[in-house]
C-alpha cells in the first residue's frame, strides 16, 4: 500500500512537471499574439492621424535642427515602423511591384543626380525629404490598408479636409471682421480675402481639397448617401469656391468629367439638382453679403491665359524659360535637387522675393523633373502618371476610378503651375486608390487580407 502511494505520488508529480512548459508556451503566445494586436492598433491609429493632419503645412510642426518636420510625416513614418514589426511574421502586404520599381527609380536618379550637383548637400537632403515625405506616407498607408477598413482611411482623410475647411472659413471671416485669425494669413486677390487655412497658400489647400472632394464621393459610393455626407461635399464646394484661387477654375471640371463616368450610376438627377441648388443659393447669399465677389471671379477666370498678368502668369513664363535654358545645357541628369535657384542666379532671371536658392523651384512638376533628374526623372514620373491612368483609372474598380480622376486633375492642372509632384497629399491618395484597386470592385468595403490564427484581427 505504501509502494502504490509513492509510485501515485511520482506520477503526478511528473504529469505537473511535464505540464508546466505546456502552460508557459501557451502564455508566451498570448502575450506574444496581445503585443502584436496593440502594435497593429497603433499603427492603424498613427496613420489615421497622419490622413487628418496631412494638410498641415503651418500647424503642429515640430522644428528639427534647420528643418521643419510636419507632425503628418512623423505618425506616419511611426505608422509604418510599426506595421513592419508587427507584420514580421505575418502576411505583408506592398503595393504592386510597377510602383515600387518606379519609386526605386525616382531615389536612384536623384542621388546620382546629386552627386554631381553643385550644393551636393542640398541635393542629398532634398532626395531624403522626397524620401520621408512622399514615399514613406504611401507606403505607410497602404500597410495599414491591411489593418484596418478601407472607409476608415477614407474617413480620416475627408475629416482632415472638414476640419480644414471650418478653419478657413473662420479664417475669412475673421479677416472681414479683424478678428483673431490665429494662423494668420493677410493675402488677397482683387481686394478680397483669401482662404489658405493650414496650408501655405490657397492654391495648396485648393489641390488638397479637389482630393478630398474625390474621396467623399467615394464615402458616397461605398456607404450610401446620407444629407451628412452631401452636406460634407457642399462644405468643400462651398470652401473651393470661396477660397479665392484660379487653382479651382479648371481643377474642378476636370474632376467632374473624369469622374462623371461614375458619378452618374449612383447620384440621381434629383440629388444633383438639389445639391446644385444648395450650392448656388449658399454662393448668391455670399454674393449679397460680398457683392465684389462676382466680379472678382470673373477677373481671375479671364486672367488665367493672360501671359502679362504681373502676380503670377509673367513671373512663372520668366522661370519657365530659364527652366528651359537649363534643362538644353543638362538634359539627362538635370542640375540635381535644389540647385535649380544656383543656375537661375547664374543666368539673372527673376527670383522670389525672399526664397532662398535652396528653395526655388520652377513651379511645373514636368519642368522641375528636368532640373532635378533630367530626362530619366521626367520618363520616371510620366510613367507614374501613365499608370495611374492605365492600372487605376480604368482598372474598372469604381472607387478606384474616382480616386484617380482626383489626383490626375490636381497632377494634370496643378502640375502645370506649381512644383507639387512630391507632395504628401499626393502620394497618400495615390496609396488610397492602389489600395481601391487591390481590394477589388465586388469587395469594396473588406481590407486586403482576411485574419487567420497566425495572422488575427484587430480589435
């Protein structure tokens, strides 16, 4: 009896024993699996910050050294710094290998370009700041494509817009009023006050907003119109409108009949003509409470062809043709990445009042692709454009077809008029439409990638 008592006592003795690593591994684990869910959360949540705050050119910047750090690049440098730990061991997701390759090529050209530039350093910091600036924030968002709903980012975007738009509309008004603009901003353009809000001029904010008008239809498309929603797109109408940029006077109709194909199957003739209405009864009340306005518009529609107009036509055709000048003397790799004011010094041309060298650009995407790259870096982002316009526009994914029709027309109109092609905006919204197309036009509202024990949901 005593032998059987010790011999039960050594059985369940080994069977704790054996059963104590069992447990261990399974904590390990779980602890394992809660770290990666709230790595991910953060992720999804940095980047969500950093769609709300993009257009924040004078707002929540962080000052590094010489360098002005916007808080936008910072969330989502973090944001994709921790999706690439998180995701180590699980799927991973990247945009498709076209786009990579044409972002490889872009930093390729222009660090050679730079080693032959005359400011090597200025050069150098330029390619990091295309690098942190542009292509991190894509890349940022279309990981946390794959963390989180496509309508959240979505969301946050247009949001960021909204949110723009009621703090420029305070901007105007406390312009008329003397009232505390807070972000001051004293510009005007025929006597009348304009609208810059977080960016640095109206005509930034105008490209952005075109943007964000494309993405709130899609909100639109994908979840059903509610007066909310429309009340959403007539805020950002009524902001473009009022902002006082000639920016809007061929960017917006040109969305219109690039997205028309896809506005037309899910807004009814009733639906346009109220929010037509709405729109031109808000803009006639304003008209009453500014009566200069009318007149104003009209002057800068007229003025948009006229090469004599001395604020902005006539002192871009003057950098235009140095641009030009200089892209016949370096055709292949340009002058690199600001240098192009040490050339446009050299050649006595016009330059901005109170621009450093540094910082002088020639005010055309295309233009300033010669002067940083030369040929190869305009062939590089025609290609970027024509793919956006073959794999995107007409990929047959209906969001993906609106996405795109708002960045060709900000690409297409703004490009002309200013250097723009690096902008964060942009390349955030060109990562919104990749992902469009990824998810596919049967599955609009699911994220990339379905959640599996190895690879689980977020919260």
């Amino acid at each position: 009896m005593g032998e059987k008592q010790v011999r039960g006592n050594r059985m369940s003795m080994s069977r704790r024993v054996s059963s104590e690593p069992i447990a261990t591994e399974q904590t390990v684990v779980e602890k394992a699996v809660g770290l990666r869910r709230a790595t991910l959360t953060v992720a999804v949540v940095l980047c969500y910050i950093g769609l709300f705050t993009v257009s924040w050119d004078r707002l929540g910047n962080l000052s590094v050294g010489a360098f002005n750090v916007k808080i936008s690049v910072v969330a989502f440098g973090l944001s994709l710094v921790l999706a690439a730990i998180a995701t180590l061991s699980g799927r991973k997701f990247y945009p498709p290998k076209s786009i990579l390759a044409l972002m490889s090529g872009i930093v390729l050209v222009m660090i050679v370009s730079s080693a032959f530039s005359l400011d090597v350093r200025a050069a150098v910091l330029s390619t990091l700041t295309v690098i942190a600036g542009a292509m991190v924030p894509a890349l940022a968002v279309y990981a946390a494509a794959s963390l989180g709903r496509f309508e959240h980012l979505l969301k946050w975007f247009v949001w960021g817009a909204l949110f723009a738009c009621l703090f420029g509309l305070y901007q105007l008004v406390a312009f008329y009023l003397d009232l505390p603009q807070f972000i001051e901003y004293e510009g005007q353009s025929g006597g009348l006050g304009r609208i810059a809000s977080f960016s640095y001029e109206p005509a930034y904010l105008g490209y952005f907003l075109v943007l964000a008008l494309a993405a709130a239809c899609v909100r639109v498309y994908l979840t059903g119109g509610t007066w909310a929603r429309y009340a959403h797109l007539l805020l950002i109408v009524a902001t473009l409108v009022l902002l006082n940029s000639r920016a809007v006077f061929l960017t917006i109709p040109l969305l219109l009949v690039l997205s028309w194909p896809v506005l037309r199957r899910f807004i009814s003739t009733k639906q346009v003509l109220i929010c037509a209405s709405s729109a031109l009864g808000l803009f006639i009340v304003v008209c009453f409470a500014i009566p200069a306005i009318p007149t104003t518009l009209w002057n800068q529609f007229l003025s948009i062809f006229n090469p004599n107009e001395v604020t902005s036509n006539a002192p871009r055709l003057q950098i235009y043709g140095a641009a030009v000048d200089i892209a016949r003397d370096h055709p292949w790799f340009g002058v690199g990445p600001s240098n192009f004011g040490l050339y446009i010094q050299g050649l006595q041309y016009q330059q901005y009042d109170g621009v450093s060298l540094n910082k002088m650009v020639t005010n055309n995407i295309w233009l300033q692709a010669m002067m940083d790259g030369g040929v190869f870096l305009l062939l590089i982002q025609l290609a970027l454009a024509i793919y956006v316009i073959v794999k995107v526009y007409f990929s047959g994914n209906n969001s993906a077809r609106l996405l795109a029709s708002g960045w060709l027309s900000v690409v297409v109109v703004g490009g002309m008029v200013v250097s723009n092609f690096y902008d964060a905006k942009l390349w955030v919204f060109l990562a919104l439409a990749l992902v469009a197309v990824r998810i596919g036009a049967e599955r609009p509202t699911q994220s990339l990638g379905a959640p599996t024990r190895d690879d689980p949901a977020l919260p």
